[in-house]
C-alpha cells in the first residue's frame, strides 16, 4: 500500500492546487523545484568540510561541491562518491541535493563529490553525460589534491542521476578508466520511450507523471534516434559484464520502478554483483524528502551503509 505519509503528502500538494512541472517553462520548473525542496528536505546534518569550486569541464567550468564525512581528518584518504542529482535532466542542483550528499557522505564515511553538469534543454544530450565523465575523470585523477582514494572511488545519482552514473561506469569500463567501485543508481530512468507497465500504472497521481517524465525527455534529446543510443537508454547498450557491484533503489509507486528492476536483472544476467531494494510504498525522488517522509532517511543511510561496505572490500 502506498505510505501513508506519502498520501498525506499528496493530498497537501492537490488541495494546494501546486502546479505541475510540465506546465510551467524550465527555468519555472527549476525555481518551483528548488521551493519544494526547501520544504521536503530535512535540516542539513554536520560533516567536517564543505567547498564549492570548478573544475575544468567540456563545456567551460563545472561546478562541483565536495563534501567529508563528519568526524574525518582533513588529510585523511577518504573513499569518495561522485554524486549525480536528479531532475530529469532539466531540474535540479548542487542545493536540491545538499542534504543528501551530507547524510550519505556520513553515512558512508567518505567524500562526496556533487556535480552540477549542465542541464536540458539549453544543453541538450550529450552535454550531461560528458559533464559526469569528465568529472569523475577528473576526481580520480586529483586523488591526491583532494585526499581520497582512487582506488575506492563510486558514481552514483537519484533519477536522471542515476541514469548518468551508470553511463559514467560503462564509458569508464570501455575507455580504460579510471576504475569504479560501486554503483549506487537511485530510481534510474534506463530506457527513455518510458513505454512499461509501471510508466501506465502510475502515470498520474504520484507526482513524476508521465506527462512531467516526457517533459523531461524531450528538453533531454536531440531527435528521437537519441533513443537508440545506450548513453541515453542504458538498457540498451549491448555489454553491461564487467561494471563494478551495484545497489538499485527503488520506488513503488514510480513509473520507473519497471525499468529499474529491468536493469538489475540485466546486470545480474551479465554476471554483476547487484541488490536491487524497492521501497514499496514510496513515490519517485522520496529521498529528497525526509523532512516528512520517515523512510526517505532510512533509504539515505542503507546506500550509505551499501557504500561503506563496498568500501571496505
């Protein structure tokens, strides 16, 4: 059954009469976002530092935000995840996703490296996908400059986050680096048309609806032969052996929880360490939302608990 704290939420936004993110133009969309986040996420926890910076991207400087776990010394050699947020690809930044990188950078025990690559539609595919492989290029081999490391770095990312750290992990698989420990994809959209059961399912009255998921998808591609190409559908690309283990988390009530789980029974065909948790009752981006929904932190501390075991190995 769909949480009862997620229906309380629901029934706020529809007597609040908020509207959808489809409607509006992107930078409404964005601002609108940004207003929710503010009220879903939880008060941001301690960690030990916090910086803001740009490095060198394919599109001029990209914004990153590096966090350290709390308790940690400051020239201590962290593990590290390069952190992708979600947005579908249009929404969503360093801001929306604070909170989340503080609670699994402590929970984790390690730097978090959150990047703020360029967005739909003024930057259209690949732009995305250049900017999270240039940046977790760029964390691996600045190791030492940010005292992790580059032996136990991760991707990871929430929604089209998601989607971007696993496309990350196989350019990194395919190009000869730099080597990825884990995996860590959050409700990942891995087959674009969005055409399964759960996209119809759910398609209305959860919020991520499928009139928002297709908004999302055309400021995202070019022409509808960016479909075909794995770096936009990562279902589709022909090898996914030899990507390092992987934890996907699910939502019940999302219209991608299909593709999802789709994903990581691919994985696990071609023979990768893969856990795939579905948080039944829960709605697409959850985790962003633990001011009001409880288990939204409980999903925040088991990828952080996930990580710091692949850590170890």
């Amino acid at each position: 059954m769909l949480d009862p704290q997620v229906q309380a939420l629901l029934d706020r936004i529809a007597a609040a009469g908020r509207p959808s993110l489809h409607t509006l133009t992107p930078e409404q969309a964005r601002a609108e976002y940004m207003r929710s986040r503010r009220v879903l996420n939880p008060d941001p926890p301690e960690v030990a530092t916090v910086v803001d910076r740009a490095i060198p991207g394919p599109g001029g400087p990209l914004p990153v935000r590096i966090y350290r776990a709390f308790g940690t010394e400051p020239t201590a050699q962290l593990p590290a995840l390069v952190y992708f947020h979600g947005g579908g690809f249009t929404i969503g930044n360093l801001d929306t996703h604070d909170v989340v990188c503080r609670g699994l950078a402590n929970s984790a025990r390690c730097a978090v490296i959150s990047v703020d690559y360029r967005l739909a539609p003024e930057h259209k595919f690949p732009a995305a996908v250049d900017d999270a492989v240039a940046a977790t290029r760029w964390v691996a081999t600045h190791a030492d400059e940010l005292h992790i490391d580059a032996e136990r770095v991760a991707v990871g990312g929430d929604s089209a986050g998601g989607n971007l750290a696993t496309v990350a992990a196989l350019i990194a698989r395919d190009s000869g680096g730099p080597k990825i420990a884990f995996q860590l994809l959050i409700y990942p959209p891995t087959h674009p048309p969005h055409d399964t059961p759960s996209a119809t399912k759910f398609g209305k009255g959860y919020m991520q609806t499928r009139d928002v998921i297709l908004y999302f998808r055309r400021n995202y591609i070019r022409t509808p032969a960016d479909f075909a190409d794995w770096r936009v559908a990562p279902l589709l690309a022909p090898d996914l052996s030899r990507l390092p283990p992987t934890l996907i988390l699910a939502a019940g009530y999302d219209v991608l929880v299909d593709e999802g789980k789709t994903y990581a029974d691919r994985l696990a065909a071609a023979g990768v360490d893969v856990t795939y948790k579905c948080y039944d009752g829960m709605i697409h981006g959850f985790i962003t939302m633990g001011r009001i929904i409880d288990a939204a932190n409980q999903a925040v501390a088991e990828c952080g608990q996930a990580l710091s075991r692949a850590f170890e190995k």
